[in-house]
C-alpha cells in the first residue's frame, strides 16, 4: 500500500469562487439551462479544484468531494437508498433535495454543529441497499484525465446511519461499502477517505460496537483501496482506541478542537488536522507544529482539522477589507498554503513517511507569521453578571396584558419575517455599494417595498404583519454592517444548503451598536398599517454562530456583548411603538456542543444571553422567538427557558414530531405548518390538517399558525399561493372552534 500522502484536506468548498454552482443550479431549476449545463459547470469546478490543490503544492487531492447538492444525500444514492416515490420523478436527486409538484422532499438538517445542512437519508423497511457507484468512479476518473490521482471522500457507514437513524441496519450497508472497495481497488485507487464525525460525540456502547464492526469487516475485505477514516468536528476520544484495533491503516482526527490524542498508535497514520476548517484564522505554526510533534503515532501526516468546505476560497477576493485585520485571515487557499508549508516544515524529506522531525525548531517556511489573533484586539470591557428575566413578569400578567392591547384572533396568522428579495432590491444594494445609486434613492426603494409587503399582507388578511426585511442581504450580516466589532466580506460565500449561501461576518473587535439600526423601518412599517407590526431582530446567539468569531475570548463573553447591542435595540423599538419584537435564535442548538458534558453549562448561558437581550422589554410587549428546526429535542428545557410569549418552529415537514415535545411550554407556540424550503405552494387542505394535527395536542388558545421559516429564498408568486391557503385554513378552524 502506498504511504499516505504527507498533506491533504478533507474536502473543499465546491459552490464555485464566485458561486457558479449555485447559478448553474439555480437556471437548471428554473428551465433556463440544460442538465448539460449543469454538468458542465460541475466538471469545470471540480477541475479548478484539483489543479488549484495541485498548485499549491497540497499532495493528497480529494474527489467526490463536489455535490451537486449535499453529500449525504450523495451517499444515500450511492447506496440504493431513494425512496420508490421519487424514482418516477424527472430527476430524482432534486426531487428528493428540494420536492416536486406532487412530492414533498425529504427532510433536511444541520449538519453536526455547523451551518451546513444535509438531507436526511429515508431508509425504512422497503430500502433496498444496492450500491451505484458511479459519481465517485466518474471523479476518480475525471481527475485522472486531467492527471491527478485523487482519493474519493465518502460518508462513512456509521455516521450516515446514525443520521438516518438506522443503525440496525449496518450488516446490509456494510456489504455495499465492500463492494465499493472492490470497484474502486479495481479503479486502482489507492486510498479512501470515509467520513465520520459522529464519531466525536457521545457514542454508546452499542455504537462504539458498530464502528468496530465496520471497520473491521472493510478492513477485512479482499482487494481494496487503504481507508482513511476521517473524524472531525471536535475530540475523538473513546471511538479512536476501537478504530485503532480495526485495521483501518489511517484515522483522520481533529486537533484544532480536540487534544492531541492520549493513546499511541503505533501501527497508524495519523491525519493530524491542525488547520481549521471551522475559523477563518490564520494557523499559528508554533501551535500546529508542537500539535503534530506531540502525536505518537507510527505515521503523521498534515492536514485541516474538518472539510473546508465550512470556509469562503479566497482572502485575496477580498480588496476591500481592512489590511490589518486581512493579515490575519486564511480562508480555504490559504488554509491549503498553511497545510502544505506545515508539513514541508515538520517532514523536510516528505517521501520519507517516517515519524515527524522534531519541530522544536522554528519552521523555516512560516505558513503564517501572525497569532491567530492579533494581540491589537483591545482587550475587552468587564462584563456585568447576566441579567436575567427579572425584567418581566410571570407569564399570565404579560398575556393578559398584551392580549388587551393586541386584540387578535384565535389561531392568528404572522409570518416568520422576511419576505421574497426581489432581484431589483439586490440590483440596487449592488449598485449603492457601486455608487451609481445614491443612498437617499435606494432607501426610497426599500420603502417601496415594505409598503408593498404591508399590503399584499393586509390583501391577505394575515393579522400580525411584518415589514419583510428587504433592508437586509442577510438576518446576521446585516447587523453585522450596523455593529462595531464586525467585518463583512465581499465574496466570502460560504454553502449553507443546495445553492444558498451565505457570507459569515467576521466578528474581530469588541462589539458596541453605535445607533439604532431597525428602528426607523419598523416604524415606517407600523405607520402604513392599523395592524400590528412585528419588529424583527436576530439573536445574540445566531448572530454569533453565523459569524466567525475571535479566538481570544470565550464565547460565551463574545455573545454576551452582542446581547447587550440587541436589547438597545429591543428597547428603541419599544419606544417607537412596536408592540411585538421577534427576536430570532435559529442557531440556538447549532452551537450546542457535541458531547453531553459541556452542553448545560452551554445551554446555561445561552439562555441568559437571550434574557439579557430580551428582559428589558416591558409586559406588554408580546416577545416571539423563531427556531428553524424540528429536532429540538435535546434543548427543549432551554427553548422554554428563554420564556417568549410566542416561539415559532419548523414543523411542517417533520409530521408533527415537535408538537408533543413543545405542548409543555405554557406560552404561545407556532409550529410551521408551510414548509418554506420547498418551492411547492401547499394546499388549503394541507395545512388545515397540519393544524388539526396541532390542535389535536396543543390547546387552541396558545396556537400560532404561521410557516416554518422566513420567506426570503421563495417567489411572490409562490408565497401569495402559499400564505392564501395558509389564512383560508386557518380561519376555517378558527370558525370551527
Ligand atoms: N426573520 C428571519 C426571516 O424571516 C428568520 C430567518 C431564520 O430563522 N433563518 O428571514
Ligand atoms: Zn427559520
């Protein structure tokens, strides 16, 4: 077997340095190109990709790295899981992504604690595993016409049944895995990299037993290709002494998150990650090389600690950032640089693919010469203790005051914010930031727009309105715009889902709002409408967890600084008049750890930075929160605990799994009953049984009804027919109750 390469990454943005995927995507979905297109866009980032990797210097490429849409949903494909309803459809891969006229799609998911989403595999009695391997051999392949040997990433079988909670069946998985091995050894592969980051949360002892199985079974198997089994996303721990006694030649494990491992292995290649591929930071190469040197492995070789797929590609895309604070960043290329000038230092004679050199002596090719973060940071102002919620009274006293003074229906109807950013709104932010349109003109437009929203809103007979958000590029970076503290790039797109993106601030400084920033849209909103208006903020929390945040202080503290901002602002509102702030966590779990151990204490302050963003607001003021995630089982104690009036949810594609779980919070609740992901316009008939299947089991008088999200990625079209049937069935209840 041949040695593992000395340097790689575990994978690579893949959207296109100026989002050329999406674009492609975006015609093929609209009719407006061919899949011929498409494929063609596709091949030409997978080629920039590897010869860019190449240039650079990076020895191991990766392949199948590049999704048309999501690589687990890759995987399922691989092996045979497509559920029989979408098989008939045009194409069932997006139809399986993103539904179709006639079919819902599946269900979709953060991917571990990042702001990836993946779709969740459907496996259940009729799946029939069979593998088809035809995407990741037609990459190896591709990649070899252009002259690169590539080693093909997939999901590995204990993390893509973990997510589709079918662990049982890992004997019939495991044979199409083999199989796999086979063919690609036939390809004359030489190294597999399969992905597993379940592996660095809690596992039982039932799991840690699959993964042994797993991995001995494949490591068992005839001919095949060396496996790399890549963990990432934080500490390794009890699983990596059992992938140690499989016979899997190299384990991939992340040590910008977790330890240098405490165990020797002796007989394995360590794929040390010591680049991340969660910040935008430049690596300390004092850090990464001591790092590496303290691994005791029979092998070590460079690495990121995650795919950079969680990373924009280029810093040099960026001229108009502050040169100061653009010193310090690496984004993917850099990152790749880093990777390589780590291991040219820590292995001199890089064929060698002995132990490290001793890295005591100070690289010769610095990969960066700045800390991490630039000790001109200034040092941060002492933070009061967390407020808590002492601010408002118990729950009974706030209903009745804000029912007295909002006077809505049963069942009242809101949506969740935004609505559809029309091309022209984006065309004229461009052309502000071009300067062709004067500052005064384009908020005349926005105006336009929010007036427009108002109406259509009131055509509709919704009861609480929004103002649609068409000031904002983004519910983060447009605060971030408004914060100090924060950076925002130009072309740091970073893959979200499918073909959204979205471009993470850089949170850099200590954080202040210097003045009002929704105030005097909300305001203009209230004053076109006798209806309430809902003033929309972004939490503290989500705020943070979409930005890549400075290293020196903890997180916790960085948040808490955002709060203090939002509650300015909550508090601005209030004093314009708006009687209803929603103030949206969506990231609220994306930050929960992945062990269980440091989760309360997490949850904890969370919480109290909600609290502290929200308390000042007075009882009359109804308060909302929106989560955009059906799976909030583990944090069930903290969404209640962060005591809204009123807590939208995702639930429309999750068959009402949410209900039972939130029936326990005494306050207002709306459980989505449209699923905005999808561009098909739910019926009447629909929704109305989603409601019922929500009045079944909460009591009518808490119930909200709104969709699961906001309606920024959607048409008008689409969203007029949509939120039609969702008044229409809201109101036929609401006679009937
Ligand atoms: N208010 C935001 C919107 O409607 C919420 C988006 C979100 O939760 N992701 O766009
Ligand atoms: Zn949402």
């Amino acid at each position: 077997m041949s040695p593992f390469p000395t340097s790689t990454v575990l994978g690579y943005p893949r959207i296109g340095p100026h989002r050329e995927l999406k674009r492609a995507l975006e015609s093929y979905w609209d009719g407006r190109a061919t899949r011929d297109d498409l494929d063609r866009v596709g091949a030409e980032i997978r080629e920039r990709t590897w010869r860019r990797l190449a240039e650079l210097g990076l020895e191991g490429l990766p392949s199948n790295t590049f999704s048309m849409y999501d690589q687990v949903l890759d995987t399922a494909v691989l092996l045979g899981a497509v559920p029989a309803r979408y098989r008939d459809a045009d194409d069932p891969y997006f139809a399986m992504a993103r539904g179709t006229e006639q079919l819902a799609p599946l269900r979709m998911t953060k991917w571990f604690d990042t702001n990836y989403h993946y779709i969740v595999p459907e496996i259940g009695p009729d799946t029939v595993f069979e593998l088809d391997p035809g995407k990741p051999l037609s990459e190896v392949r591709e990649a070899r016409a252009l002259g690169y040997e590539t080693r093909p990433v997939v999901v590995g079988p204990v993390t893509f049944l973990l997510l589709a909670s079918a662990l049982d069946r890992l004997d019939e998985v495991l044979a199409c895995y083999e199989e796999l091995l086979s063919v690609l050894a036939a390809e004359g592969v030489a190294w597999v990299q399969l992905d597993e980051p379940a592996l660095v949360a809690d596992r039982t002892p039932e799991e840690l037993a699959a993964v042994r199985t797993a991995y001995e079974r494949l490591g068992a198997a005839g001919a095949r290709p060396g496996l790399f089994v890549a963990t990432y996303f934080g500490e390794t721990g009890e699983a990596l002494p059992v992938l140690a006694g499989t016979p899997v030649e190299a384990i991939g494990v992340d040590l910008v998150r977790g330890g240098v491992p405490g165990i020797d292995l002796p007989g394995k290649t360590v794929v040390a990650g010591v680049v991340s591929g969660r910040d935008v930071w430049r690596t300390s190469p004092e850090r990464a090389l001591a790092a590496l040197a303290g691994v005791r492995a029979g092998r070590v070789t460079v690495s990121t600690s995650c795919s950079l797929l969680h990373v924009p590609y280029d810093v040099a895309a960026e001229p108009r950032l502050d040169p100061a604070l653009k010193e310090r960043l690496a984004f993917a290329e850099q990152k790749v640089a880093e990777v390589v000038a780590l291991s040219r230092t820590a292995f001199p004679s890089s064929t060698a693919g002995l132990v490290p050199a001793a890295p005591s002596v100070a690289p010769s090719v610095a990969p960066s010469v700045a800390p991490s973060v630039a000790p001109s940071v200034a040092p941060s102002v002492a933070l009061p203790a967390p407020v808590a919620a002492e601010g408002r009274g118990p729950y009974a006293e706030r209903a009745a005051a804000q029912a007295e003074r909002l006077r809505l229906p049963p069942l009242p109807t809101t949506t969740i914010g935004s609505f559809p950013q029309t091309g022209a709104l984006r065309a004229a932010r461009a052309a502000v930031a071009a300067g062709t349109l004067s500052r005064e003109d384009y908020e005349r437009r926005v105006e336009a727009e929010i007036e427009r929203v108002i109406r259509l809103q009131e055509g509709l007979g919704l009861d609480v309105l929004v103002h649609g958000e068409p000031e904002r590029n983004d519910m983060v970076q447009y605060f971030a715009e408004h914060l100090d503290g924060f950076a925002v790039t130009a072309n740091g797109w970073v893959q979200s889902y499918g073909s959204r993106c979205t471009r993470p601030p850089i949170l850099h400084g200590d954080v202040g709002r210097p003045s009002p920033i929704t105030v005097r849209w909300a305001a203009y909103a209230q004053s076109l409408t006798g209806k309430a208006v809902k003033g929309m903020l972004t939490g503290p929390v989500t705020i943070v967890a979409w930005s890549f945040v400075r290293d020196d202080l903890p997180l916790r503290d960085v948040v808490f600084q955002v709060a203090d901002a939002v509650r300015e602002e909550v508090s601005d509102l209030e004093a314009a008049g708006v009687k209803i702030i929603q103030v949206d966590e969506p990231a609220l779990r994306e930050l929960l750890p992945l062990r269980r151990a440091a989760q309360d204490d997490y949850l904890e302050w969370a919480v109290a930075t909600y609290r502290r963003a929200t308390s000042g607001a007075s009882d009359r003021t109804q308060i909302h929160t929106h989560l955009c995630y059906s799976d909030a089982d583990q944090i069930l104690a903290a969404i209640d605990g962060l005591d809204a009036d009123v807590t939208t949810i995702e639930s429309a594609r999750s068959g009402g799994r949410i209900l039972g779980a939130v029936k326990a919070f005494g306050r207002g609740l709306g459980p989505g009953v449209y699923d905005i992901h999808s561009p098909r316009v739910p019926s009447a008939a629909e929704v109305e049984e989603l409601l019922r299947a929500t009045l079944a089991v909460l009591p009518a008088e808490r119930v909200w009804v709104n969709p699961d999200c906001g309606l920024k990625t959607r048409t008008y079209e689409q969203v007029e027919a949509s939120l039609a049937n969702v008044v229409a069935a809201a109101r036929e209840l609401r006679d009937a109750l």
